[in-house]
C-alpha cells in the first residue's frame, strides 16, 4: 500500500496524469496513460472507467486495465445508475472506498467483482462544472488495499482528466443524440444575448403591439404587419 507521498512525487503523479489528459486523442488512451502513472503510487489489479450515456441512462465501460478472462465487467459493459457502485457514485458525487468488499458489499453486481477474485477497491466520480460525466475505479485482490486517503488523491488524478473526457462525450447535455455543441443551444444563447442587449428597444416597439415598420440596431428596417 502506497500513499502518503512525498510533495515531489505527488505533483510528478499529477502532472503525468495532466500530459495524457491534454496529449493523447481518445479515452482509452487517456485512462492509460493515467494508470500507467496510478499504478507507481497506488498499486492495483484492474482499473476501470465509466462513462455516462444518456440514451441508455447508465455508465459505460469504455476503458479498462488490467486482465480478468470473460470478466462481466468488460468493455461495453453497462452500469445501471441505480443498481451498481458506478451509479452511485456518479449519483452522489462522492468516492466510495470497500475495504473488504465481502463483508461491506451493498449492490448485487458486487457479486461479480468477488467472483472474479476482488476484495477491495476504490471509485471517484469524475465531476465538470457540477455535472458527473462518469467514474473511474480501482481494485485490488486484497484486502484493505486503499483508504480515505488513496481515495482523496485518486479523485486528485481524476480531476486532471474530467475535462478532457467531456471532450470526448458525444452529445449535449441539454439535447440528447446531439453534438456536443448543439445548435439548438447555439441559437438560444444568440437569442438570449441579443434579448439582453437590445432589451429596451424591444419592450417599447412590443408596447406598440409590435406592428408597423420598426428601424432595428444598425439602420435596418423591418416590415411587419398584423
């Protein structure tokens, strides 16, 4: 068991994991590169991360390390935000630390995690601007293999690639099934900005009932009638 760190190789651990976040072109290859850094300070025997999807309203896994044969929890795999530890701690926003999973289990999907020879883990919720976007886990085949403090500095690392994977996440959150920059949402933020600055002009032609030629910003004339 690793942690506490000294100053020096906390930040080396921190900035390694901000270089995969801003350097590598997929999420799989972000999550990597972090547990390539994780797995020097915190050691583990699988790692997962989990994405939300709205249009199934559970998490993916679309990243994972560590090899497990005909693992439930393979890539693909969904998450149900009500049923498994990955829901829950995207629901709460807060980290979940099983220190003898067999005896402190509380979902049945935990099942699988002991099949397949698990004993303790430890899962963050990845959180941008307030919004959880997914969860990243990691488990150990012992027993009392990570604390409070393990779980303080995992949601550290996992900070440094939140925004990144939002990046990544191919919808809206207003609009699902949309790009990320929806033009829907890109039009009603025009519209908003162009309400605020014109605000007056716009509430004294609608006192005239909006009818008539109105001379709008920039000497253009609108012809509108009832």
């Amino acid at each position: 068991m690793s942690v506490p760190l000294g100053t020096a190789q906390r930040y080396r651990t921190l900035l390694e994991v901000n270089r995969a976040a801003i350097t590598q072109p997929a999420p799989e290859n972000v999550f990597h590169g972090m547990c390539e850094a994780v797995k020097r300070v915190m050691p583990y025997d699988r790692a997962g991360l989990s994405l939300y999807q709205p249009e199934e309203d559970a998490l993916k896994i679309v990243a994972s390390e560590g090899s497990f044969a005909d693992s439930f929890f393979r890539i693909g795999a969904l998450l149900g935000r009500k049923e498994s530890h990955d829901g829950w701690a995207f629901e709460q926003q807060r980290t979940i630390v099983r220190r003898d999973l067999e005896r402190e289990r509380q979902f049945a999907i935990e099942e699988h995690t002991l099949e397949e020879g698990l004993r303790s883990y430890c899962a963050v919720p990845l959180i941008v601007r307030g919004e959880s976007i997914g969860v990243v886990i990691i488990l150990s085949c012992r027993r009392n293999q990570y604390s409070e403090k393990h779980a303080q500095f995992l949601e550290e690392l996992s900070n440094q690639i939140a925004l990144a994977m939002k990046t990544f996440m191919p919808y809206c959150p207003s609009h699902l099934r949309t790009k990320l920059i929806c033009p829907k949402c890109i039009a009603s933020w025009g519209g908003q900005k162009t309400t605020a600055k014109y605000k007056e002009q716009l509430s004294g032609w609608g006192k005239k009932g909006g009818r008539g030629n109105k001379k709008l910003p920039g000497g253009f004339t609108d012809n509108i009638s009832s």
